[in-house]
C-alpha cells in the first residue's frame, strides 16, 4: 500500500471514533424516548389481549404466577414461562449482536430491526389467531412469547449498543430518580444526590412516553382489538427508518 493511502486509512481510522460518538449521542437523546413509548403500548396491549401478562415488566409475571400459586387462583403457565423465556431471547440476541461484528450506532439498527420484526410477527399472529378470545389458551400463550422476545430485543439493544441511555421500560427506578431529585431541588438543605438536571429531564421524558404509550394502548385495545399491535409497530418502524 501506499503512503497516500496508508495515510487514507489511518485518517479514516482516526475520524470513525469521532462520528460514531457523535451518532450515538444522538440515538442517546432520541431513541430511549420513542422506546418507552413503544414498551407502553406492548406491555398494556399484552396485558388487555393476552391474558394479564406482563410483555415489558416481565418479572411482575413471577409476583402474579406466585400469588396464584399460593392462593390457589387460577394458574397461568405463559406467566411463568415468560421470565425463562425472556432470558432465552436475550441470549439469541447477545449472539446476533456477537455475530454481526457491529458496535454502537450501527448494532443499534440491526437490533432495532430485529425489534420491528418481531412486532410484526405479535400483529400477523394475532390478527390471524385472535389470541384475545381465549386468553388462557396456547395460541394466547405463542403471542406472549413473541412480545416477552421483543421487549428482550429492546432490553438488550440498550445495554449492548447505548449503553448510557436509561431504561425504557423498567419505570419504577426512573420514577425514583425523578421524585428523588424533585425533593432534592426543592429542598434548601444540602443534597442528597449528585445533580444531574439532564437525567432528571430524560426520566421525566421517558415516564411521558410510557404512560402515553399505555394510555394509547387502552384506547386502541378497546377501538380495534388485536390491530392495536399495529401501534408499537408503526413505532417501531420510526425508529428503524430514524437516523
């Protein structure tokens, strides 16, 4: 090779680092909060359609699995399901990620399709099977674990490619974090907590996202049934198309 393009490569080299920081930071500030959208929708469309499971607090299924155990109640065999499950998903997507050799930005929108895809498949499969007629049954059952595996999917997109994003699904830690700081800008005593006015503004923006999500949900479950899939979808594709 020579000097010149040595020189080509190593300046290419020297300025990708630069770009994908810049580009990440980016899918930091937009994403998480189209994605707590879309955990709204699936987590309260899930739990309309599918028999009162939790497709994006996925742990809350053990807590009703549980209680059902010991009090006798009836037993739902896709809520215990669902936690092993979503560990296996989160495998699969770990080993998507490792083969495809992407970081950041770029393994972002590969698992941001992958995502997309499998609501997809949770709107085809409902649409055709009407799980939402028979919500204790096995076709309700496959419709859980489509929606446990794409929530898994967005799990892991955030810990694998923006890693300093904040969860878009679990809201009881950015509820804390948001209540914990109001008192602490309110209070004249001295903080508790290190300030972090940026954080505080992105929890309260991904608490927005997810009760919206929710309240969209609900009236879609209630208008259109098993369609309402096609709201987190239509999300879904925003953030796949969003650059």
């Amino acid at each position: 090779m020579s000097t010149p393009a040595r020189s080509s490569a190593a300046l290419r080299k020297w300025a990708d680092p630069p770009d994908d920081a810049v580009a990440l930071s980016r899918l930091e500030a937009r994403l998480p909060p189209l994605l707590s959208v879309i955990a709204g929708m699936v987590d309260l469309t899930g739990f309309l359609t599918l028999g009162h499971i939790f497709t994006a607090h996925v742990t809350g299924n053990l807590v009703v699995a549980s209680a059902a155990a010991v009090q006798g109640g009836p037993f739902n065999f896709a809520q215990a399901l669902a936690i092993p499950v979503f560990m296996l998903a989160l495998a699969v997507v770990w080993l998507i990620a490792q083969a495809s050799h992407r970081r950041g930005p770029s393994l972002a929108r590969l698992l941001l399709l992958v995502q997309f895809l499998l609501l997809a498949a949770v709107l085809i499969f409902s649409v055709i099977t009407k799980p939402s007629t028979g919500q204790q049954g096995l076709v309700a059952g496959i419709a859980v674990m489509i929606a446990v595996s794409a929530m898994a999917c967005q799990y892991a997109l955030l810990r694998l490619a923006i890693p300093g994003a904040i969860s878009t699904a679990v809201m009881t830690g950015n509820l804390t974090n948001t209540v914990l700081s109001l008192m602490d800008m309110l209070s004249k005593r001295r903080p508790l907590m290190t300030a972090d006015p940026d954080r505080l503004r992105r929890s309260l923006h991904l608490l927005a996202g997810f009760l919206v999500g929710c309240v969209v949900a609900a009236a879609g479950v209630s208008l259109i049934g098993d369609w309402a899939w096609s709201f987190p979808l239509a999300l879904a594709a925003e953030a796949v198309a969003s650059r």
